[in-house]
C-alpha cells in the first residue's frame, strides 16, 4: 500500500485534497484505541509502508472495510535498559 509515491512518502496534494480530515474527537478516539479504524470503527485495519522520517516513524495503515487510508507516526519517547 502506498499513497502512490515513493515508498513511506507522503501523499501529495492532490490525493490529500480527496483525504477527509479526521475531526478532533476522532482522532482523540484513534489515539486512545489505535486498533479500530478512526472513520468506521473496523478491527480490520492493515498496517502498510513504513519509514523513517527525520526522528519520527511513519507508518502507512489502511482500513478495508471503508476503503481509508492514514499515517501512524511515532516518535521516541524514552529509553531503557532490558
């Protein structure tokens, strides 16, 4: 899955023009529970293309229930010793 650049690019402004935006409260509930689609709610999200970019993570995650795409991005928050 890709958003039809190069591996772990970003979508371009036209294919971020045809994205919906998520509304607060999605997102808010996204980031509480990331294992459920944000638009419909599926467990049947796919995760895709991933990538380092600068000192963030960004993943590609698909749902195939409702045909939405988004970017997971992770960012370091500590470290310890195992």
């Amino acid at each position: 899955m890709s958003w039809g650049g190069a591996v772990g690019a970003s979508p371009t402004l036209g294919e971020r023009s045809k994205m919906p935006n998520l509304t607060d409260e999605q997102k808010k509930k996204y980031l509480e529970a990331p294992h459920k689609c944000p638009f419909c709610g599926s467990t049947e999200i796919e995760a895709g293309d991933s990538d380092d970019v600068g000192n963030q993570y960004v993943e590609e995650v698909a749902c195939p229930d409702c045909k939405e795409k988004w970017s997971d991005i992770y960012t370091l928050t500590d470290v310890m010793v195992v």
